[in-house]
C-alpha cells in the first residue's frame, strides 16, 4: 500500500499512483478536516495599506493618526467630503470642506 486515499468505486478499489486494486476488506476510514482561517482580505489589506495618513485626532479616543480619503459627494461647485478613520481603535468620522 502506498499509503494514497483510495477513490471510492463500485467494483473495486484502485490506486491510480501505485497502480495497485486492493479488496475492499483493506480499506480504511478515514477522516479529513479542513480548517480555514482568514483573518483579513486581500482587498482589506490593499485598501489599508494604501491609504494616505494624515495628523487627526480621533474625537473617540484621542490617538493623533488617522487614515483619511477625500470624495466628491455634494455637486461639483460644492465641497468635498473627508472621511478619516483611527490608526488605534478604527473609529470612522467624516467632515464636508
């Protein structure tokens, strides 16, 4: 036996890289798990790490840096809105200019 999961088939039990059939009375259970941790996304990570920084306190807890993006949200003869988040507790706040 080389030691590969077998495929499971109606008449037999062969090992396609040993090139082996063995009885059915020499086959295993056997249990897999797959365990998947994602603690983050791709684009999440992107997305922080390129994002200016900028001197803001955090109104929350009062921590100096914060993450800031600038968007057109009002018409275009008005200002424009400024979104910050904090570096420390992530809290999101936004101010129009």
């Amino acid at each position: 036996c080389c030691g590969s999961l077998l495929e499971i088939l109606e008449q037999s039990n062969y090992c396609y890289m040993c090139q082996q059939e063995y009885p059915r009375s020499d086959k295993q259970k056997a249990v897999i798990q797959e365990k998947i941790f994602i603690h983050q996304t791709a684009t999440e990570y992107l997305q922080q790490e390129s994002r200016p920084i900028i001197d803001e306190e955090c109104p929350k807890c009062g921590h100096g840096k914060a993450y800031y993006e600038a968007r057109q949200m009002r018409s275009a003869d008005e200002g424009q809105t400024v979104f910050y988040q904090c570096l420390k507790c992530g809290y999101q706040h936004k101010t129009n200019t």
